[in-house]
C-alpha cells in the first residue's frame, strides 16, 4: 500500500497538531491525553502541581496546556476524536522515539470515559433547550433557549461572524452562538467532531420531536452543515466547494461492502462536485489505492464528521413522525490527498469557509 502522507509531511501535520510555538517538538518530553476530561477539570488537575500555561498552537482545536516539558490534551468530543489523537500520538512516537504518551480516564476506567461523552452531549443538548428549572445552572445561552429556533447550522462560527449577533453561548463544550439571517433566528454551532456530532445531533432531534408532541403540531426542522473535505474530483483545487449526496465508510470499502448512506442534500441541485463521500477515521492511514478505490465508486471528497451527522438525521427521519427536517450540507476542499498535497499545509486564507457559509445563508434567505 502506498501512503498518501511522506514521512516528511507527516512530520509536518504532527508539528501543527500536537506542538505549538511556546511548546516545540525539541521542548516537549511527554505529551497526555485526558480522554472525557472537559478543560476545565485539566486545569483542576494541573493547577495541584503548579503552574502550567496555554499551548500556543498554530491551528488551535482544543487547548492544550504545558505543564513542566509536558503537553496536556483534554478530549472530550468522543472515540473518534480520541482515535484521531491516539494515531497522532502513536506516529509522533514512532517517528521521534524519545516522547512519552499516555492516556488517562476518569477515575481510571474507560467506561467513565465513554459515559463522560454521552453525559457532556446531554448536558450541551439540555443547556440549549432548558425543559425544567432543575437545568437553569447548565443554559448556554442567558436569559434564553432554542426552542423557537427551527434552522441549525454546524460548523465554525468564524464563517458565520458577518451575520448579526443575538446571543453568544457560554458552554466549554462547544462553541455556539444565535445570530441574525434575514429576520430569523438562527442557532451556529462550532465544529463537532465525528461521533460527537451524531452524539448531539441525536439528541437535539428527540428534543424537537417532544416539542412537536406536547404542542399537537408538527415541527419543520433546517440543518446545514459546513466543513473541510479532501478533494478527489479530477480538476478540484482548494477553496473549491463540494455538495455530497452519499456516504461510504471506509470499514465497509476495506470489506467490499459497498453500502451507501444517502445524504439527502437540499444544497446540491444544480451544483458541480456532486457525489459521494468517503468517510475516514484518520488521515495519516489513509492510502493511495484507498482513494482511488473510493473515486472509482463515485466518491469526490473524504471527510471524518458527515457519516455520524448523516446516520442521526436519517434515522431521526424514521423515527419521528411530527418532524420534518431538511438537511444541506456544503464542505470546501481542504487538500487534494491524489494530487500529493496534503494536510501537512494549512489553507492560505478562509475563502473557501466563508464561501460555503454564504451558500447556507443564501439558502436560508430563500426558504423563509
């Protein structure tokens, strides 16, 4: 098999991944991961042993924390976060040999681990709606909830900052905020990772659903979604926007079960780079002939986020007879892993963000 990745890019993803400017490869000793550890209770920790400082990361995702030569990762968005991360540790060591790594769980069990992803989903998903005064101490936003909001939209809340603000969330969670499109307000949530956004998404659903049957009315529900993808057309370039319309998972690529979950995309009528997508659990493992094999079913972008999203819409669909949702979903190519360029280069500006933002808040403008 032939990896998409060089040594030397690997070496390069690593370095804005798990290091930062105030942390360097040749500084660090150890690096941590706090699996279902919110950064807050990191902190809690560290702060018994003394001082420690925030990473400086050149792509910051979540902040990491440098205690005495040693970095310290809270991970709280799920397994396939925490797959990502334990790849990047592992390869890291693999490639510089003198790193320590380790993993910790609270209360050193795992299946705390795996409770702690379900519970902070819930908690997130309770602050946002706040059915019961019991629940007022976890609202995200103050003095209000979600529950006349009907258009959701995941992704980052940079691409959405044009738009007026209504109201900013205070959850460590997740980023979130209200805003103004057209008159409507609309609910942004930051980038949700893999099993996290299907974890969320599942449960924001059955909320809208209860409200539909106390209220005796059905409840029409907009979701869009926005987020980078690797680029597999012939002739794509970076910043270009992709409209996916199908799911394939990489497990059942690898088994020759070519099963296909559909996406149905309310953005992609009419759009160029329309197909399906394959999702990853990792792109360091990701090889040549994987690509190819994925093109040749029709794929025209990989990404890691949309299977878990697609799953909990389209079951949500079966489930919930009072709840209609319409589902767009834009991703804007990252790199073009075929091509040799590859993660390892960051993107030169936000034009393809905010491209794909406006192709949401058009699409919002016309619906209402």
């Amino acid at each position: 098999m032939t990896r998409i990745f060089t040594e030397e890019q690997e070496v390069k993803y690593l370095d804005t991944r798990l290091y930062g400017k105030n942390a360097t490869p040749e500084q660090v000793k150890a690096i941590y991961r706090y699996d279902g550890f919110l950064p807050s209770e990191v902190r809690a920790i560290l702060v018994r042993n003394g001082s420690f400082y925030g990473v400086l990361q050149e792509n910051p995702r979540e902040q990491f924390y440098l205690q005495d030569a040693t970095i310290h990762i809270p991970q709280f968005s799920g397994t396939g976060r925490e797959l990502r991360y334990r790849r990047m540790m592992e390869r890291n060591k693999e490639l510089r040999g003198d790193v320590e790594i380790k993993a910790f769980w609270p209360e050193d069990d795992y299946r705390n681990t795996e409770n702690n992803y379900r519970n902070m989903a819930y908690d997130c998903s309770v602050g946002l709606f706040v059915p019961e005064a019991k629940h007022e101490g976890r609202r995200v936003f103050s003095g209000t909830d979600i529950r006349d909001i009907r258009t959701i939209t995941l992704g980052s809340t940079n691409a959405f900052a044009k738009m007026p603000l209504l109201n900013r969330g205070t959850s460590e969670y997740l980023r979130s905020q209200i805003i103004d499109i057209n008159g409507e307000k609309v609910l942004n949530l930051g980038y949700v990772y893999a099993d996290q956004a299907g974890r969320l998404l599942e449960k924001i659903l059955s909320e809208y659903h209860a409200l539909a049957v106390n209220s005796g009315k059905p409840i029409e529900l907009n979701l869009f979604m926005l987020g980078r993808v690797g680029g597999l057309g012939d002739g794509m370039r970076r910043h270009d926007l992709v409209f996916p319309t199908g799911i394939l998972d990489e497990t059942d690529l690898s088994e020759n079960r070519l099963f296909l979950n559909p996406v149905h995309n309310i953005l992609s009528e009419g759009k160029k780079n329309t197909g399906h997508n394959l999702n990853v659990q990792n792109v360091l493992d990701e090889t040549v002939e994987q690509l190819v094999r994925a093109k040749e079913q029709g794929c025209v972008c990989i990404d890691m986020e949309l299977s878990e999203s697609t799953k909990a819409i389209n079951l949500a669909r079966i489930r919930y007879e009072g709840l209609k949702i319409n589902f767009g979903v834009v991703g804007y190519v990252s790199d073009l892993p075929l091509q040799g360029d590859t993660l390892a280069d960051e993107l030169d500006s936000d034009k393809g963000e905010q491209e794909a933002a406006e192709t949401i808040i058009e699409k919002i403008k016309e619906r209402k």
